[in-house]
C-alpha cells in the first residue's frame, strides 16, 4: 500500500462514481438544475484532484506514516488490522441470531487481540464484561434498541 | 423588563429541591446515554423522554432541560478523551480537544468545554428572553438562497481544517461531498449512488461515518502500528486538572465568539450545530495569537466550538417556542415532548401560556447549571478513564461505538458502514489526509445541493438571485473576500515593503 | 424485575426458529395462540422516533398496556420510505405478537413507486384497524390575494406555473394532498420539497412560498395569529377548530377527501381470533381520556372500527391516491 495505489484506488473510485452519474435516470420535470448536475461537478472535481495527487504520488512526493521514522509499524502489523476487522465481521454476522453479548464480546477480543492481548479466557472474560455492561445500561435502564442480550435466557 | 419578572417567576417555581433533583437524575442519565457514539441528542432525548413522564409535573422541565444539555455534554467528553465524537457537532471538537488528551491536557480541554457550555447557555436564555423576536424575524429571512451562500462561505472556512497538503485536504473535501450525495434526490426522488440497497436511501448517516473515520479508524490506525500496548497506556497525565490562567484568557473569548455563531445558527431551519462549529474553529484559528498549536492542541479551538454548539442547541428554541417550528432532528422531538407537557407552541405562546413558559425557561437554564455542577468534578474521574490499558479500552471504544450505531438505526448495515469507515480512516490516517474534511462535506453536500435547486425554482431559474438578494450577497461577498483576501494581503504588504 | 423477565422470555421466542432446543420455554411458547396475548407484543413503527406517528403509537401502546396486561413495545424502524420496516416485519412469524403502524404513504404510494419490495401489502398483511384521521389544510400566505378556493383557482390560472407551493417531502402527505388538489382543480403550481415541515413552514411563513398543505396542530397558531389564510380543508365535514373554512368536498369537488390516516396492520396469517380482539381493545382504547384528548389536541379523527372497514378504506384510498401518484409522477422521497 503506497500512496500511487492509493491514487490508484481513488481513481477507480471516481470511475465507478461517473459511471452511476450516467446512470442516474433522466427526470421528466423541468427544473433549471436537475439530479445530476452536482453530482457529475463533484466527481469531475474529485477526479481532478485524484489525477494531481497521482501524479505527485508518482514522483515521490506524497506522506506515507509508515515510512516516517519512528512511526513504522511493529511486526504483524496487518494481522492486527485483520484481528480488528475480524471483531468487526463477527458482530455483523453474529448479532442477530445471537443477540449482542457473544458478538460484542467476539468483537471485543478482535480488537482486543490488535493491541496485543492474548485469545485467552481472561480476555474473553474482560470483553464479556464489558459486552453486558453496555447491554445491561443502555438496553435495559436507558432503553436503546440493542435487540436480546442472549439467544437464550437463563 | 416585564420579561425579566416572568423569568424571575418561572425561577422561582422551578428551583426547590425535588426539582433539582430530578435535574441532576436528568442530567446524569442524558450524559450516560450522550457519551454513546452515534447517539446523538434527538435520539437521546427520544429515548429517555418517557422518564419525564413519570416525575411530577414542576420536576419534569428541570430534568429534560438535563437530559438535554447532558446529552450534548456526553457527545464532547468522548470527543475529547476517545476521539470518538459522540455526534457530528462534536467532530470539530475532537479535533482539537483530543490532541490536547494526548499532551496530558484532558482536564484542561474538559473544563474549557463545560464552562463554554455554561457561558453559552447563559448567554442563549438571556438572548431567549429578551430578544427573540427579532432573531425569529432574522432567521426567517433565511431562504434557500442564503442558505446556499452560507453553505459556501463554510467550504471556504473548511479550508481551516484542510492539514498540511490542501491537495490530500481537498480531496478529503471531495470525498466527503461525493458521499453526500448518496441517497434519494429530494427534488426529483431519483435514487442516486445507491447500488439497489434500500438502506442507502437516505443517505449515509453523518454520526456512523464519524464515528467511523474518528474512532474505528484510529484504533485501526493504533493497532496497524503496535506501540500503543508498549507504552502501557493511552495517554500521560501530566500537570493538574485545571484550566491555568493562560488558559482562562485564551478561552473566554471563543466562549463569546462562539456563542454568537451557535446562537443564529441554531435558529435557522436546517442550520443545525455542525456548521456554528465550523464556524467557530476556523475563526478562532484566524484570530488566534498562536495558530501554529491547532492540530496540535490548542485550546481555543475546544473552547470556542463548544459553546457554539451549545448556544445552537440553545437558539433552537427560538423558532421553535416563537413559531413551533422545529428546525433540527433534535428541535423536532422537543417539540413533542413540550405538547406532552402541554405546552402549545407558536406566536400565542408567550401571552397566553406565560408561566409554563417561563417554567422551562428557567429550567433551561438551571439545567445548564446543574450541568456545570456534576460535571467539572467529574472531569478527573472521567480522565481517569485513559489510564485503562490500552487493548480492553479500545475493546471498550469499539463495542460501545458499536452498540450505539447498531442501537441508533437497529440496523446491521450500519455497523458495517462502520468499519468500511473505520478502514477508510485507518488508510485516511497513514496517507496523512485529514478526516475533518470528509465529514464536512458529508454534511454540506445534501443540504447545499438542495438550497441551491430550490433557490433557483423560486427564483424560475435566474442564478443571479444568489447575489442579488442582499443577504445572500453580502455571504457571497465575505466568502469571496475570506477566499481571495489573505492572498491580495500578501501581495500587498510585499509591494508595500519592497 | 417482572417486566426485564417478560421482555426477555419475547426476545428468545424471535429466535425460537434457531433452535435454541431442550429448554422448557418454548413449551410455553408453543401455547402462547391459545392464550393470547400472554407476553409483550412488538409495535412496528416505520418512523424515526419522535414525530406525531410516534406519539400516536406511543399514546395507544400505553392504553393497551394498561387494559391487556401485557406490554406494547414500540419499535421504531425509520427510514426509507418504510420499506425496511415492512420487510423487517416479513421476517417475523404471523402469530400476532408483531403489528406494523400503517399510514397512507407504506399502504396507498409505496407499491407504486417501490414496486420491488419484496411484500405486497394487501396480499402478506391484513387490516386490524384504524387509529386516527388527521385533517389535512390547504393554507396561503397572507399576502396572497386570494380569499377563497374559486378567487384562488383564478389567480393561479391567471399566472401558470409563477406559484409555488412547500411540502415536507416528496410523497409527504403534503405533497399528495396538494397534487390531487391541483388535479380535481386544474391549478400549474410548482411543487417546492423540503425536508420536514419545519423548514417548509419557515419559508411559508416568510413569503418566499405561497401555498402549502399540512396536518392542523403545525399550521393552527399561525391561521389564528394571521400570517397564513386558510382556504379550504380537505376531509368530508368541516372541522370544529376551524368552522368558517369551507371543505373542499362542498366547494364542488366532489368525493375530493385528503386526511392523513394512521392504521394496524398484522402480517397475514395471523389467526382471525387475535386480529378481532386487538381491534376490539384498540376500540376501547380510544374511549379513554388521554387518548380523546390527545386527539383532540391533533384534531385527529379516531378511527377503531373493524378491520373489514379499515381494509375497505385502505383499498379507496390505493386507488385515489393511484391516479394522483400516476399523474403527478410522485417518486419516492
């Protein structure tokens, strides 16, 4: 991941962008301004700019923290990455069959395990904790819509 | 000062100790629920109204008026401490008031939110009792037209929080307005940048992709890189908790400046608190003595926004008491709730229903009170927060931004723009491109567009009306102006000089 | 810690499906049709939480809690025209412990301008019955000059298509209620969208905008204060908070009804038995005081009659507003 694939990223981006602009269907009403005019001026825009910072990427010439000096990132760096959206995923997937203890708790290990902890029990212990807490306060006192805490009740 | 006397009469009910009480319940439970990311205050507000209900009739003002003024007050505290702002008016105060966490200076950037809160509630009641009428009358005059002018005079005040490289800033800008147009067009009702998927229809909701940007994509950010489990903690807290002189002197001028952008702002429909913040951090940025702190801590920029946020929730009021229109999500809840307690809004209000007025006149504004009195304490046990290690306090963050985007919308679908969020600004934060920008355009882009269209139909398709009318023409002129003036500036001192 | 029991033993019944086997619970639950209702029933509310629906299902939920004994749990699902709600509600066994709140916009415009869904509202939902009826009023700014429908319906034709006229969205009751007014009259106005009442009010109030179509609790104040005229209202009888303001019905249009209506609605399939007695509690409900009052204070117009009426309404009402959305080309909004 440099900043020329980011650029590159961005440039797709806006290709995709201005393909859904021509895709927007034609309005029947008369209007000065219709649906796609700010639309297509922001994607040309955005395009413009994606194209400089290409070209400045290109020549070297763009930020990339993970070469500043003592900002490199430690070994194992995307599996980290990886452990947090794995939290992530699990709750999406997990939260509706399960209710939200056990994906909370999940999700909580994942990034847990990003900063170093271990998939131990005591990390799940912490981060089931945590999960109920959150359910127990906002969903039970305060009344916002966390859904079941448990698919079962004991 | 017949005004003066009823508010003295509304005082007078609303302060006995039952009352206080239930004002600092209501205060405390609106923070508890406000420091959930991706709950802002009209849902907090929504969800804890069915409490008041319950609570005698003379407590029931005092403890909204807490749990209002808490939940805005909940949203800055994890902007502050977590990065993690709580609703999209506490973005900007993440900015400058997380970076002030991370030098050891929470307690500091904590008292000068609360006490702005404080000044600018004040300053909010007094304008709510003796001027409203006019603002009302001013804020009518806010067509499309001028809302589109404001609209652009707040893209050149991004330029503000472009960062280092405008480039990576305008791209950032870019993105954000690129994302504001995703949903269903409101003139048309074309469905643009939507793929198919009904949950996009109405856009993508500005607090998920704060929170995502903000807090998924630093922990993301933090973990890539691996040394936040060395250090042991988050955070050093160095120094005392409270506010130095210095800092007093620095601070209360942004208290007032801020104020007066919240307080019109926040009376205008669809003004909002977002752009009052904006605002407010881009002036203080331009008046500031030391402007080569912000982006690094500087204290102007949590002190000045914050009580512009706070005198827009404030100047909701007005045409909200005044006329009973509702100009915010927030301002909208409100008004149910205040026919629930009976109260009729609209230009008959003051005269026939004048002491239940007054009642949560001053209710208001002891809430603002009751606010400053639970909270300042509490500003070092809140800080003691950061001493958690690191892996179960992004554990935390994670889960609780979490809970609160799935609890705002019960929707699964957020939670994943979360972390497509969160991605985004772990990749946003290694490229060194600021995320300020985005959310901006996030915000403007919708309500831009909209003006924009709208102002031309009134006006059967004639552009010039933006400069035309005159107030619309005179934000065209201090856009341009705060555009091009610093550059003619320079140009002129170097020929005056040479 | 009753009520925490109650709404937990619901919550494991929604996944009853995944198999959470071998616990006695859902012995209970496989008795629960026999002895309706006998733990809390879910009240779908395709709204975000706080506006006048919310407040309606919210008022109702609290009298039949009270009179059933069991709670009403309000579950708002804004967003989307409604859609997500209806399909949300798709997934939910027909075993009436689900209610969907039904309104004009998911019932008589969604199927035309969100033909894939994936429901169909008349064929997977049946009626239970309707709740209340709101009138909609056709105001003008006070510096219209224009004091009745036929001086009105004069000056827009003496200048077509140079009026304007706000709604709270497009395919807002508003914006119907103005569209078919236009249609039974002939009127060219322009239609001006905005996002929510408030901000179209404003603009209303300050002139920019001179026509407009609301419910009576936003726009009362100001018809009495002077700054708006109303013109005519759009239900059948004159309503009493305005006496003098004429009906469109007598003005000459005939059969002309806008009202902005708000319903039960159960996924079919749910046993006749349960349907009859929610309506019938519904009916009660809505003898009590706190509702009267509430409704009095919306001008609202209570419905709970039996849901053979309410179907018989919702199908009238598809086709009236049928023609509307058809000619006006009403998008989703």
């Amino acid at each position: 991941m440099t900043p020329f694939r980011v650029a590159l990223l961005l440039v797709a981006l806006c290709g995709v962008a201005a393909w859904q602009v021509t895709v927007i269907p034609e309005s029947l009403m008369q209007m000065t301004v219709g649906p796609v005019l700010a639309p297509g001026v922001i994607v040309g825009a955005l395009s413009v700019f994606a194209v400089l910072y290409g070209v400045s990427a290109w020549r070297g010439r763009q930020a990339d923290e993970s070469q500043a000096p003592d900002q490199s990132p430690l070994p194992g760096a995307n599996a980290r990455v990886l452990s947090l959206l794995g939290g992530g995923v699990a709750f999406i997937a997990l939260v509706i069959p399960l209710g939200f203890v056990i994906p909370g708790t999940l999700c909580g290990m994942g990034v847990a395990h990003a900063f170093d902890a271990p998939l131990n029990l005591k990390s799940a212990g912490i981060c089931a904790a945590i999960a109920s807490t959150f359910w127990f306060v906002f969903a039970q006192l305060l009344g916002v819509g966390l859904g079941p805490a448990l698919p079962w009740v004991i | 000062m017949e005004a003066f006397d009823a508010l003295m009469g509304g005082f007078a009910i609303a302060l006995q100790p039952t009352t206080l009480m239930w004002g600092f319940v209501g205060c405390f439970v609106g923070t508890l629920v406000g420091v959930l990311p991706g709950i802002g205050p009209a849902l907090t507000i929504a969800l804890l109204l069915p409490l008041t209900y319950h609570v005698p009739a003379t407590s029931m003002f005092v403890m909204f008026a807490g749990i209002y003024y808490g939940a805005a007050y909940g949203g800055s505290t994890t902007s502050i401490l977590l990065n993690t702002p709580g609703e999209s008016a506490a973005v900007v105060t993440a900015l400058e008031g997380n970076k002030m966490a991370r030098r050891g200076r929470a307690g500091q950037a904590l008292a000068t939110a609360a006490i702005g809160s404080f000044v600018a509630g004040t300053i909010g009641t007094l304008a709510l009792t003796f001027v409203a009428p006019w603002v009302v009358e001013a804020a009518l005059a806010f067509g499309p037209a001028e809302y589109f002018s404001l609209m652009v005079l707040s893209v050149v005040a991004v330029s503000a929080v472009l960062g280092n490289s405008m480039l990576r800033g305008l791209v950032a800008l870019g993105l954000g307005l690129l994302l504001g147009m995703i949903g269903v067009d409101l003139q048309t009702g074309q469905p643009r940048f939507t793929f198919g998927r009904p949950e996009l229809l109405d856009g993508i909701e500005v607090t998920v992709a704060a929170v995502g940007l903000f807090a998924v994509g630093e922990a993301l950010y933090l973990a890539w890189q691996g040394r936040e489990s060395k250090t042991g903690e988050v955070m050093k807290l160095s120094g005392s908790l409270w506010m130095s002189k210095s800092d007093w002197a620095r601070s209360w001028k942004p208290w007032f400046r801020g104020a007066l952008f919240g307080f019109p702002i926040g009376a205008m429909p669809a003004g909002g608190a977002e752009l009052p913040t904006l605002l407010s951090y881009y002036t203080e940025k331009k008046l500031s003595k030391h402007p080569e702190e912000f982006g690094h801590g500087a204290i102007e920029g949590v002190a000045g926004p914050e009580a512009a946020n706070n005198a827009a929730a404030a100047g909701v009021l007005m045409p909200l008491l005044t006329l009973g229109i509702p100009t915010s999500a927030t301002a909208a809840i409100m008004l149910s709730a205040f026919e629930g307690y009976g109260i009729q809004t609209g230009p008959q209000l003051f005269s026939q229903q004048g002491s239940l007025v007054w009642t949560l006149i001053a209710s208001l504004y002891i809430g603002n009170v009751i606010l400053l009195v639970l909270n300042l304490p509490l500003v070092s046990l809140w800080v003691k927060l950061l001493k958690i290690p690191p892996p179960w306090l992004y554990a935390g963050i994670i889960v609780i931004s979490t809970a609160g985007v799935y609890g705002a919308g019960n929707s699964v679908f957020n939670v994943g723009l979360l972390f497509v969020f969160g991605l985004l600004g772990y990749i946003m934060r290694r490229f060194d491109f600021p995320a300020a920008p985005l959310i901006v355009g996030l915000i403007l882009a919708p309500l831009g567009e909209q003006s924009m269209r709208q102002a031309l139909t009134i006006s059967q398709g004639e552009w010039s009306t933006f400069f035309t009318r005159p107030l619309s023409g005179s934000l065209m002129a201090i856009a341009a102006l705060l555009l091009i003036g610093p550059a003619l500036w320079r140009q002129l001192r170097a020929k005056t000089s040479s | 810690m009753n009520e925490q029991n109650s709404s937990l033993i619901q919550r494991r019944d929604y996944l009853k499906w995944m198999g959470a086997a071998g616990l006695a619970a859902t012995g209970v639950s496989g008795h629960a049709q026999s002895a309706w209702p006998n733990k809390p029933i879910r009240w779908i509310v395709p709204f975000a939480p706080g506006g006048t629906s919310s407040i309606v299902a919210r008022t109702i939920a609290a009298e039949l809690t009270k009179q059933m004994g069991v709670a009403f749990v309000i579950d708002n699902k804004g967003g989307g025209g409604g859609v997500p709600a209806m399909q949300e509600a798709m997934r939910l066994p027909a075993d009436g412990y689900t209610i969907v709140m039904s309104h004009i916009g998911l019932m008589a415009v969604n199927p035309l301008i969100y033909p894939d869904s994936g429901y169909d509202v008349n064929k997977d939902f049946v009626p239970v019955t309707l709740l209340s009826r709101v009138p909609s009023l056709f105001v003008v700014h006070k510096d219209v000059p224009a004091t009745d429908m036929k001086s009105l319906v004069a000056y827009v034709k003496s200048r077509p298509g140079q009026l304007n006229y706000a709604s709270a969205g497009n395919a807002s009751a508003g914006h119907l209620a103005m569209e078919a007014l236009k249609l039974a009259t002939g009127m060219f106005i322009t239609h001006i969208p905005y996002r929510g009442t408030g901000p179209a009010l404003n603009d209303v109030l300050a002139g920019r905008i001179q026509l407009f179509s609301a419910g009576t609790p936003a726009l009362l104040p100001h018809i009495k204060s002077g700054a708006l005229r109303c013109i005519a209202v759009g239900t059948r009888e004159r309503i009493s908070v305005l006496p003098d303001v004429p009906t469109v019905a007598e003005l000459g249009y005939k059969d002309f009804e806008t009202v902005q209506w708000y319903g039960i609605t159960a996924r079919a399939g749910t046993p006749p038995e349960i349907l009859l007695k929610l309506q019938q509690e519904c009916a009660k409900a809505m003898k009590s005081p706190e509702v009267i009052a509430k409704y009095a204070a919306e001008s609202a117009i209570a419905g709970g009659g039996p849901s053979s009426e309410y179907g018989a309404f919702i199908a009238s009402e598809q086709s009236r507003w049928k023609e509307v959305v058809l000619k006006a080309e009403i998008k989703p909004g």
